[in-house]
C-alpha cells in the first residue's frame, strides 16, 4: 500500500509541476492578418484554445472593432483563461475597398429622340461603397447629333478615392423626323487658314456687315500675327472649329489614333493659345472623301464614329461656293455658286476658305453677304448641339 501511495504522489506532483509549467495555447484559424473587401464583408474565421490535450475553445473570448463598411484597420482579440492562466491572439484586419462606383442612368441605356428636337440627357447618379454620391464627381463623354439620325453613344465614368473606376454607356438612337425649323439661315464656313493675306481681310468684312462665321483652322504655328487673328475672331463672336493639325491625307488617315492625334493636338493648342475650347471639326475633304481609301481602307467609317464619341461634333456642307476648284478663281464664280445652291427651305453650311491663295473668296464675301440680306437670310456661327450636315461616307 505504501508503494501505491507513493506512486500516487508522485503522480499528483507531476500533474501539478506540469499544470504549473503549462499554459493555454490560442491558434487563429485562417491568416493573421487578414485583407477583407468592403464588398465581400468581414467572416469571422474563429479560432481553436488548447491547454495540453484539452480543448478550451468555449472559454475563448473576442472582441473585434472591426467595421466591414468602412476602410480602415482593425483589431479581433481572443483571450483565454483556465487553471489561473491566460492566453491571448490578436488577428490584423484590413477592410479595403476595391469595389468600382455603381453608375445608374436615369431613363435607360438606350432611348430614341426624334432628328430635329432638342436632347437633354436624362441624367444619372453615381454612387459609391466607400465615398458615397459622387455623381458631381463623374465626367461624361460623347455628343448627340440630332441633326443627322444614327446612333450616338454616350460614356459615363466615375473614379472612387481608392482608384476603382466604373464606366456606363448610353445608346441613342436620332430617327429621322419633320423638318428643321431653321429656314433661310446661313452659316458660313471658312477652311484652311488662318492666312496673314485672307483672313484678316474676311475679318474685316464679317465685322463690316456684322455676320458671324465658323473658321475651321489648322495648325498656325506660333505666329503672335495667327494668334491675334484667331483672338480677333473669337472677340468678334466667330467660332473657331479644328480642321487638323496637318492636312496631309497621305499621314492623316494612316490609322484612327493617327487622326485623333490630328485633332488632339490642335486642340491643346487651340486651349493653351486661346482660351478656347472648340467643340466641331471639319475632316479634311469631308466625310466623304475617298483621297482616303488608298491610305487605309474604311477609316472614314470608323472615324465618323469615333470622334462622335470622343465629344466632337463634325460638319461638312450643302453649299459648295467652289472656291476649292482652283487658286484665286473668278469672284463671280464664287458668289454664283453660293446664290445658286443656297435654299430658302432650310440652313445653309457653305464652304469656302482663307488660305493665301484664295483671295477672291475674300473678294467675293461682301456681294454673297448683301444678295444673302436681300433675300431675307439671316446668318449664325456654328453652334454645340448643330445644325450640322454629314455627308455619306465613301470609305
């Protein structure tokens, strides 16, 4: 009996030494530190406490601050007591957002309007897990040409503070309707220039007869005398539309981004130089020109979309005054043409240019403007929202 009392004992000193020398153990299932998208929510993964072979796991206590709504870091502690002794885990939680903002747009993805009739977007709302309503925030691109039935897309984007980015586009759809209410008006139209020999002489006479007009121009180099022209213009309540940087079909119209960089970077210029942000652009030769179809096959097809999309409006024309046909042709040619083509049922886009080497255009300007004021025409500048005339595409 002694022996067993003995052995009993020792072994209650041993599980004391050991419950003495031990001490609970917490394991985090999952990582220790985690990343959790706001999205997705915080789960919380749990844990397993041991003391020796026996587990403790019900005794554990947590306590969290973690706010799955709301970016930031946090903290979840477990502790654990047993046999007078504790343990403790804390897990790292980072809630991030990388959710895109939701775009929403009132009155549908796609609608239709009727050729002729004002658009006025129906609107959208922009709002974000993280930021809230940021739709003031959001930026939109493209235009609506209700001039010319086809169908336009409009592009909505919105970035959050944390860099995701939604888009959303819009489809509409011009069909065709009743006729423009703008009758007898002409809009007179100016490419290639500016010219030091023509352009101030056009200038001069539209300020004589009080006539506005559009200038479709290319690039003017850093002349102070271009400049001041083109300030000049702009003063006198004349819009400034980008005919292109170059007007060099054979580069032009190798590729779409070829084009658009065309435009771009007149435009830049127009903005730096000027203060002036044009709105229309005018394809060297028209839309329908076919000069482009042995540089590359089908680019006007892609390009009367693409600029459409990018927010340019693009006109050509239903009045020809054939000043194009030649250098310096016959003042009467010139002013025939325009009597001849304009109509009375409806608005007139006429093409003519002050590059130096049409002079007589200049010439021809102020019988044009008189004829026009005796028949009844009335004369306006090109305008966001048109008229504009689009030719059929040939390539």
């Amino acid at each position: 009996m002694k022996i067993i009392g003995i052995i009993v004992s020792i072994i209650i000193i041993v599980v004391g030494v050991v419950a003495f020398l031990l001490t609970p153990t917490i394991k985090l299932n999952g990582d220790p530190s985690m990343e959790v998208s706001m999205a997705e929510g915080y789960k919380e993964p749990g844990c397993i406490a041991k003391y020796a072979f026996w587990d403790i796991s019900s005794r554990v206590k947590t306590e969290s601050d973690v706010d799955d709504k709301k970016v930031g870091e946090y903290e979840v502690t477990y502790s654990v007591s047993f046999l007078k002794k504790s343990a403790k885990a804390v897990r790292k939680v980072t809630v991030v957002d990388k959710e895109p903002p939701e775009i929403k747009l009132q009155g549908g993805d796609e609608i239709k309007v009727e050729q002729y009739s004002s658009f006025k977007d129906p609107g959208y709302t922009v709002v974000d897990d993280s930021d809230g309503d940021i739709t003031q925030k959001a930026t939109t691109k493209g235009i609506v040409d209700t001039y010319n039935p086809g169908k336009y897309t409009i592009s909505y984007h919105a970035v959050d503070s944390y860099g995701n980015e939604a888009t959303h586009e819009r489809t509409v759809n011009v069909e065709s309707g009743s006729g423009s209410d703008e009758e007898k008006v002409i809009y007179l139209t100016f490419d290639d220039g500016p010219s030091s020999a023509v352009t101030p002489r056009v200038l001069d006479v539209l300020k004589e007869y009080d006539v506005p007009a559009t200038f479709f121009i290319l690039d003017y180099g850093d002349s102070e005398e271009n400049i001041s022209l083109l300030k000049k213009a702009i003063s006198q309540g004349h819009t400034i539309g980008i005919h292109g940087y170059s007007h060099d079909y054979g580069e032009i119209y190798k590729s779409v981004p070829g084009f658009m960089e065309n435009v771009t970077k007149l435009d830049q210029k127009i903005k730096k130089d000027l203060d002036y942000e044009p709105f229309v652009i005018r394809f060297p030769g028209g839309s329908s020109n076919t000069v482009s179809v042995s540089v590359k096959k089908g680019i006007m097809t892609e390009l009367v979309d693409i600029v459409q999309e990018e927010g340019y409006y693009y006109s050509d024309w239903n009045v020809d005054s054939t000043d194009a046909s030649g250098n310096n042709i016959d003042k009467d040619a010139i002013v025939n043409a325009v009597k001849n083509n304009c109509s009375e049922n409806g608005y007139n886009i006429v093409l003519m240019h002050d590059s130096n080497m049409k002079k007589t255009t200049a010439k021809a300007l102020p019988e044009i403007i008189e004829w026009a004021k005796e028949e009844g025409y009335t004369f306006k500048a090109m305008k966001r929202g048109g008229p504009t005339i689009h030719h059929d595409v040939n390539n």
